[in-house]
C-alpha cells in the first residue's frame, strides 16, 4: 500500500508501470486518474488546501478499509495540494486484484471516499475572481452505495 | 485546557487565522464554537452556519456533539472537496 500526499507534479505512466510490477497472482490493474478541468469562464488556476497530518491518515483508514472490503494485492493513492493549472493530474488511485470486478469496486470506493472523506479543499481561481468548490449532495449519496458495516 | 484550534479553506479566510491556542473549559465541540462565536463578530460569522462545519478532534472526523476530554487539536473546516 502506498499514499502520497504532495505538491510535486507526478507521472502516471511511471506510477502505473511500477505497480504491482513484481507481483504475478495479479490479474486486473485499475486506475483512475483525475485532471484539473478547465471551466466555462476560463479556469486559470486550481488552488488545493489539505490538512498535514490528517490527510494521510484519513487515505490511509479509507486504503485499509478497501484492502480489507475486497480481495486486493495491493492499491496505490497519490494526491496533490498547492496551485495547480487546467489540464494538470491532480490525483491518482491504482488497485490490483487476481479479478478485475474487485479492482474496478475498489477504485470507486476510493474515489467516492477521497472526495467526500480526505481532507482537500478546492478553490477555482478565474478572471473574474476565487470560488471555493462546493461539496455536491451526489458526492455524499454516493458514499451511500457502500454502506454496509464498513465505516471511515 | 489549552487547545490547538486551526481553521481551513473559507473558515481559516474569514476567521483570519489558520491556527491558534485557546484556552478553554469547553466541554464539547459545540461549548467551543459557542465560546469562540461569542469572542467576536468574525467568529460569529464564520460559524453562522453550522450545517456547513466540519469538525476533527485529534484529526478524526466527528459531530459537534463530541466530547473535548483530553482533546489537544480541533479543526473546523467546510465539506471536503477533494479527488
């Protein structure tokens, strides 16, 4: 297992060539990764404030969890916080399974955890001035479809 | 007690402040924000809307209704925006 929170620019081609790279009893590799998006009235600048400390401990309970949820070799979460322009990765979330229905369910369940339960905040700032991104109902409802007894 | 308070995004904005010390018999998170909204009007503000205030005792996730006994760092944050 492996979470990285950084403001460093990260390649995923090179992350995912190196992952689960020694293991052969894996046979499905899933990643996600998420690209700052440019906006209709010309996005210049994504600003991302995390919290040092609980951001890694609260990737690393939402990891375990995953790890613990379904049959994974292993899983992989890269972060990034600062200042940051359109088109620029954001962030990562690779998994590995001997099947894939257990790689792809684990992948959107960090997903869905990291965007309502790491501590980030986004703020979009444009021409005509900084907005905080507000969180969105559907992402809370999403965290719906994974209850069960599992908490983070 | 002495608390290590820190505020982020829009809070740490209006409040002014990304951290501070306060000393507090608060016994709940709830008794805090009414401590510190009672200090000042820029506190006042920023907790207004308690249905968009996160709270982490000690960097866990919890409710206003959640004890400070032997707490030694409280943040207040809105909804995380994160991935």
């Amino acid at each position: 297992m492996q979470v990285r929170v950084q403001s460093e620019p990260f390649e995923p081609g090179e992350v995912l060539s190196g992952f689960a790279r020694e293991r052969t009893d894996q046979g499905a590799v899933v990643t996600f990764t998420g690209v700052v998006r440019n906006v209709a009235d010309g996005l210049s600048i994504m600003e991302i404030e995390h919290y040092p400390g609980m951001t890694e401990r609260a990737i690393t309970g939402i990891v375990e969890t995953a790890m613990e949820r379904w049959s994974l070799g292993d899983a992989t979460v890269i972060h990034r916080y600062g200042r940051l322009k359109a088109g620029e990765v954001i962030m990562m979330v690779a998994t590995c399974a001997p099947h894939r229905g257990d790689a792809f369910a684990a992948a959107e369940f960090l997903m869905d955890y990291l965007k309502s339960r790491a501590p980030f905040w986004k703020k979009e700032v444009t021409a005509s001035g900084e907005t905080w991104v507000e969180a969105k109902d559907e992402d809370e409802d999403a965290l719906g479809r994974w209850s069960t007894s599992d908490q983070v | 007690m002495t608390l290590n308070v820190l505020y982020f995004a829009w809070l740490r904005e209006r409040i002014g402040l990304s951290s501070e010390a306060v000393d507090t018999d608060a016994e709940t998170v709830a008794d805090l924000v009414n401590e510190l909204r009672e200090r000042e009007d820029r506190y006042d503000l920023a907790f207004s809307d308690m249905a968009s205030v996160r709270v982490a005792v000690d960097q866990e996730l919890t409710s206003l209704d959640a004890s400070l006994a032997g707490a030694r760092e409280v943040a207040f944050f809105p909804p995380m925006t994160g991935g």
